[in-house]
C-alpha cells in the first residue's frame, strides 16, 4: 500500500466521523438522514466508516440537512 492510499483511507475515515457525529448530535438516525437525502442506511453506514468515497453532491445534500457548510466535513480539526 503507498502512503498517498493510507493517507486517503485516513481522510475518509475522519471526514465519516465528522458526519457521524453531526447526525448524533442533531438526533438523526442514519434511517432518517437516508431518506431526507434520497440514499439508503447502507451507504451511509459505508460513509461514516469512511469505506466509501463520498460524491459531492451527497456530502452537499448531507450539509444541507444539518445545516452546516460542506468544509465543517473536510477541515482537520
């Protein structure tokens, strides 16, 4: 595995607990965010595990939902 791989598997992983942890905090279950963003559960699960390349339009549709800008997702806190 190259770095660049590890270094991307590890931004997924963050940027899917930062959205993890904006739905816990807003009480949103994952069932709930599918449907106002027009997914499924899994897909979401696989986002938050940071197992699946989010596109932006999702990761836009998912910011929308909590009210919050698309960078709250990506910044390195």
């Amino acid at each position: 595995m190259f770095l660049a791989d590890i270094t991307n598997i590890q931004f997924l992983k963050q940027m899917g607990l930062r959205i993890q942890s904006k739905r816990k905090a807003q009480k949103i279950t994952r069932i709930q965010l599918a449907f106002e963003i027009n997914t499924n559960e899994k897909y979401l699960r696989l986002v938050e595990r940071g197992e699946l390349n989010v596109g932006i339009l999702t990761l836009k549709k998912i910011a929308e939902v909590f009210n919050c800008e698309i960078d709250d997702f990506l910044r390195d806190n």
